[in-house]
C-alpha cells in the first residue's frame, strides 16, 4: 500500500489524529483545569457541531460536487481535445507510440541497467589491472632464496590466473571462450570440455610443473633440429614462451594460437602470431611452405578426426624433408595414465605412442620416429645386487626378481612423455 | 552523431560504494573506461579521474581524486571528491552521500507552504520538531502537539520551519524545508551553518531560531533553496554533474532544457501549441517568495 502524499488532506487528518499535548507546560492547577474544561468543551461542541452538519455537508457536497465535476470534466475535455488536434507534433508522438518505440520508462530503465552493468565492468577492469601491477611488484620483490619456500611458485599461479580473468574480461562481451577450450580447438570443432569456468591456466601452473624448466627441456631436445627446418610453427602457441626462446636462438618462428588474450601476449614477445584456428590458417598458407611443425601437449586435447586432418595438412603444408613433432604424455606408462593423463579434464583422449605413429604415417609422413623422455626413476623398485660368494639359487632369483622389476618398471613407471618425430617425404629427384 | 566523452578511471584495489554510484550517475553522454599507467589511454579520454590510493606523481589532466580513507590527497588544487561518511571533509570538496532520496519528496517552497497551510487549515506559523520516537508541531510559544514519526514527511513539507537531526534532517532538506540543527547534524551532511541550515547548540536555542525563522520568510526561502541545493549536490547524480562541469567535460544536453530537446527531438515546429505549453508550465509562479529560485531548472538529469 503506498503511503498518501504528505502533503494531502488525508496526511494531515493523520497528523491531526495524533493530536495530543507534547511536553505540556507547567501550569497551575487552576489554570490547567480551566484549559483542560475549555478544550473538552471545544471538542464536546465540534463534534455535535459535526454530527448535526454532517449531512447537510454531505448532501451539499455531493449536489456540488457532481455540478463541479461535470463542469471540469468537459472543460478538460474540450481543452484536451483542441491541444491535441491542433498540435502536428502530437500525431507525430502518436505515430512512434503506435510502433512502439515509445516506452520512456522502458526506455530508462533500459539505458540504467545497461549504464550500471558499462560501469561495473569497468571498474573490475580497473581492480585487475591494478592486481595486475601490484603483482608484478611483488614479483620482482621476490629475490631468489628469499627463503620462502614455494612463495615464487603461489605467486606466478596467482599472477597467471590474474591475467586470465583480465584476458576473459578483454573480450567479454562476445562468446565467453575459456584459455582450455580455445587452446584444444585447434581445428575447427568444439572441444568436449564444455565449461568455460574452468581455469585452466591456474592448472597449468599448478599440476605442469615449473614452466621455466619445461621450456628449458623443450628448447634442449628439439632447438637443433627445428634450427634446420624454418620457418617453425608451433601449434597452438600459447604465450608464445617457447617460440620466444627459439627465436632468442635466431630460429625464424610463427604461432598460431585462437586465444586472443594469449596471442597478444605472444606478440608482446615480438613473435608473428596468427590468432586463428590451426586448420584455418593451415589451409591458408601455400603447399610446401613450412619448415617445421610442432605441437606440445596440443594432440591429445583434439577430437580424432580434428587430429588427423590437422596431421594430413601438416604434411601437405611441409616442404619435403621437413619435420612435424608432436609431444604428448605417454599414456604407456600406467603411473601418466593413471595420474597427469587422467588429471587433467580437457583431455579427449590418450595417444598410445603406436597409435600416432600409425596416424602420422596415414597422414602422409614418413621416417617416423619415436622418442620418449623423462622415465618416473623416482618410483623405480631397486634393483638388488648380488655378491659373488651367495649361492647359485640366490643370484638365480635376484635375477628373476630384477627382470620382474625392470618390466614393472617400464610398465608402471616408464617415460612420461613421448615425441613422434616424422618427415615428410624428400622431393622426388628432377 | 559525436562519439561520447570518455572519463578514464584509475581504480586502486578496493572501489570506494561511492564511486560505484558516481560514475552510473554519470550523464549518458560521459562514459567511464577503466584506465591504467602501464596502457595506452582509451580513446575518446577527456579527463582523469584518480583514487588517491593510486595517484601518480604526474597525473594527466584534467584529472580529479577520489580521497580514499588512509591515502593522502590533501593539498590538491584540483577537484576531490569525498566519499561518503568521510570524516575529513575540506570546503569545496565534493561529498558523496548514499542516503536514499526520500519517497515523494519535492522542493514546497515557502510560498506554496503557506498556501497549502491555508487550504489545510493548519496554524500559518507552523513549526515541526523531530525528536526521538516523535515529533512535535504546533505554533511558536504555544503548546505544542505530538504525533508519531512516520507523520515527519508532512511536517517536512508543510511547516514554516523545521528542528531535525540525522535522516529527518534529510527528509526535511528533501522537501526544502527551512531547518534548524545541531552542530553534529550540519556537519555530517556536509551543511555550511548559517547558509543552508541554522545551527543551535541547545534544543531552546533551537526552537527560538525555529520560531524566529517562522516569521521571516524571506530568509526561510532562502536558507531551504540552499539546503535542499546543498542536499541534492551530494547525491551521486549531483556530484557526477558537478565533476564534469569541473573537469570541463562537454556536455550535450542539460536538465533546463531537457523538455525543449525532447520536443526538438520529435521535430516540433516552433509555434506549436505544446511548446507554449511547455512553456507556460515552467513559469514562475506570480507573487511567490522564492528568491528566484527555480528548483525545475536546477535537477539532475
């Protein structure tokens, strides 16, 4: 129920009806007995002055009244009327009404909801941005052996999910694409992972391991060999850190990352970045005109079709003799299945080591070649050794039991990560 | 069609509520963009708008500061804005208050009170007391009536002048009420003693300055246009207008002549009918003690 307006009839009946005495003076009695028989009698003879009136008020209120009104009624009327027809504007207003493009508190409301919303992003722009700066304080701050164990490690996860939301919030406003889900759509198709509230950076940087000595393995093992085969592309680039690397090294490189809020940082390093979809931009650039490709830890994020024909293009886009590197977990090595593989959710599938050899080589490659790395020594069984002087049947079952172990060890605890290496086929001799 | 200005915004870690409430009072034509030391500044940028918390030894200019409670933004010669229930207010400051205007409330000017009064048949020299859990009204010198609080609105708008403190103080400068307060209650909405409220330390010395405001009524008009000018000067909307006629933000449109750009808008010929109209209903009211005031004119749009 809406409260009259304070300045009605009614909100001064209802002031008037609480009429009692505040903080009343101190009188004689004498006097406060006269005022109080005064007032009684005021109100004794106010209310039989009303019963007696009241009808005849209300009579005459009523004939009056209705003559008043009818005499306004038609007087606003005819006034309402000549305004109307004689104003051009008004059939103007009466058009747009009429299409209904004349909603004014629609309208408003409309524009403030919309305003609101304007200022309230951006103002979580402006708070990330500062995050974003203190942050980078605070990192340099950080002096190596500060003694605070895993500070360093916390502070760049927290740094990097950070610069996720701000990415997020650069481009809020269309499809709300999270890092994982672009990351995995090298080609073309929605990945599985449909969330896009899952930080995968923040993961990343959790579960991966130091990304710094990551790199590091990764310019190790294939620098000298993309060195050969330029231009280098990696697919699905990222930040562009390990292509920042090669090119410290002089090694012609191009990203490819659909990410844009990654591939703005990767050309923050100076690198060529095509912010598109793998099988995009492949089909776009000429036959034969890549030196190299390679993908880390992009493959198996990929539906199978995607994979292979991200594989066929590669080999169609190579120049002969060229190289494409894919390196994945190795999902032979039970402990990575059971653990890293299974770990990470915007996995599609595991890629046994056979598995992509064969694809590769369906997909045009040849000299296909497989590499695998970083065994899992820390859960190895021990090997025992045995001395020369123990009985024949005690080096006979140390020998069983080590041959058991190195087969469980291979099983359980093999490489952890795998690379195929393949070429293309060399130019056919003129 | 003009692209709209753009006010960049440098926001530390915490927003101040009132900012919040500031900028989404900003006119339509102003547009805030978050802004950072360490980019490029949005395009369209006309003027700054820095919390002190992240203020830089060179700002750009124009710019203006939000003090933040604890960062230091003393000694500015440029606009600071207060936010609200800041306890260290300088004169000239902007200050932000995020009390909810009162529901119906609208300037009654002193002329139209006594009319009102009239039709009411209330005393002609009315004034309205507001004390914990009541109020009290009545005629200066006379014995005085009680009612309950809720009734404060109508004593607010129809009283010859008023004694409030706290939110019926703002209630009574919502509806332009001539009022007298206590020291405490001028400075904590900002009020300058003397030019929007009266001040007494004492409730008798109040009430006196009450029942002398009840007879000059030229000064009542001209301590509750200034009260009611003041009161509406902090809200979010009153302070964003007046930070970009510092800041010399362009603007498009004004409230005074919202209704003649509305018409224009829709193509109104000159002489037509609703434009006298238009006209006829912001004139002046003949014969009324307002000082010149025109509270019409002078809303926030």
């Amino acid at each position: 129920m809406s409260s009259p307006d304070p300045t009605s009839a009614e909100a001064v009946a209802q002031l008037r009806s609480q009429d009692v005495p505040a903080n009343p003076e101190p009188e004689t009695p004498l006097r406060e007995t006269a005022a109080r028989v005064t007032a009684r009698g005021r109100r004794v003879a106010a209310r039989l002055a009303r019963r007696g009136m009241a009808p005849v008020l209300r009579r005459a209120e009523a004939a009056v009244g209705f003559r008043v009104q009818r005499m306004v009624d038609a007087r606003m009327e005819r006034m309402v009327a000549d305004a109307l027809d004689g104003d051009p504007a008004v059939s103007q207003v009466r058009e747009i009404a009429e299409r209904g493009g004349l909603d004014p508190d629609r309208a408003r409301e409309r524009d403030e909801a919309v305003h609101g919303a304007h200022v309230n992003l951006e103002l979580l722009k402006g708070e990330l941005r500062h995050l974003q700066e203190t942050l980078d304080e605070l990192g340099m701050a950080f002096a190596p052996g500060a003694g605070l164990a895993g500070a360093g490690a916390r502070y760049a996860e927290l740094r990097e999910s950070v610069y996720a939301l701000e990415r997020r919030l650069r481009t809020a406003g269309g499809a709300p694409a999270a890092a994982p889900v672009a990351r995995a759509t090298s080609d073309g198709t929605p990945a599985v992972l449909s969330s896009t509230l899952f930080d995968y950076v923040g993961f990343e940087r959790r579960f991966r391991g130091d990304p710094d000595a990551i790199l590091t393995t990764l310019v190790d093992r294939y620098a000298d060999l993309l060195s050969d085969h330029q231009p280098v592309v990696d697919v699905g680039c990222g930040r562009g850190e390990l292509l920042g690397m090669l090119a410290e090294r002089g090694i012609d490189v191009i990203g490819v990352e659909p990410d844009p809020g990654m591939a703005a940082e990767a050309r923050a390093r100076g690198i060529r970045v095509h912010e598109e979809l793998a099988g995009d931009w492949l089909r776009s650039v000429p036959d034969g005109s890549l030196g190299a490709i390679i993908t880390t830890h992009v493959l198996e994020h990929l539906e199978l079709d995607d994979m292979i024909e991200l594989l066929e293009l590669a080999a169609v886009k190579l120049r002969p003799d060229s190289v494409f590197i894919s390196e994945t977990p190795n999902p032979a090595s039970l402990i990575v299945l059971g653990n890293s593989y299974l770990l990470d959710p915007t996995h599609v599938r595991p890629l046994h080591p056979s598995l992509l050899s064969f694809l590769c080589e369906k997909a045009g490659f040849r000299d296909v070649r497989l590499r695998f790395y970083s065994p899992a020594e820390d859960y190895h069984l021990p090997m025992t050794a045995v001395d020369e002087d123990v009985p024949g049947w005690a080096r006979e079952l140390t020998g069983s039991v080590n041959k058991g172990f190195t087969v469980l060890n291979e099983v359980l605890f093999g490489p952890q990560d795998y690379a195929v290496i393949a070429r293309t086929p060399p130019a056919p001799e003129s | 069609m003009t692209a709209p200005a753009r006010l960049a915004v440098h926001v530390g870690r915490d927003v101040p509520e009132g900012l919040t409430a500031v900028l989404s009072a900003l006119p339509p034509d102003v547009q805030p963009v978050a802004a950072s030391a360490r980019e490029a500044l949005p395009e369209g940028s006309v003027a700054h708008l820095y919390c002190s918390d992240v203020l830089p030894r060179r700002p750009a200019t124009p710019y203006a500061v939000w003090r933040v409670p604890g960062a230091d933004a003393d000694d500015l010669d440029v606009p600071v804005i207060a936010d609200a229930g800041a306890r260290h207010v300088r004169p000239g400051d902007l200050q932000v208050s995020l009390r909810p205007w009162p529901d119906q409330a609208r300037p009654v000017l002193p002329f139209t009170r006594a009319g009102l009064r009239r039709l009411r048949d209330l005393p002609a020299r009315l004034v309205g007391e507001a004390r914990a859990g009541g109020v009290s009204w009545g005629v200066p010198g006379e014995t005085q009536s009680a009612a309950q609080l809720d009734t404060w609105p109508t004593l607010a708008a129809l009283a010859s002048a008023v004694v409030a403190t706290g939110e019926e103080l703002w209630t009574a400068l919502a509806w332009a009420a001539p009022a007298v307060t206590d020291a405490a209650g001028a400075r904590m909405l900002g009020l300058t003693p003397e030019e929007d409220v009266l001040v007494g330390a004492d409730p008798a010395t109040r009430s006196r300055l009450a029942a002398e405001l009840a007879d000059d009524e030229l000064r009542a008009a001209r301590l509750a246009r200034s009260g009611w000018q003041t009161a509406r000067s902090h809200l979010p909307a009153g302070v964003a207008a007046e930070l970009c006629r510092r800041l010399g933000i362009p603007r498009t449109g004004s409230s005074a002549s919202g209704l003649s750009l509305a018409l224009d808008a829709l193509g109104t010929p000159p002489h037509s009918l609703v434009r006298r109209r238009a006209r006829a209903s912001t004139v002046g009211l003949p014969g009324a003690v307002t000082s010149g005031w025109r509270p019409d004119r002078e809303e926030h749009s």
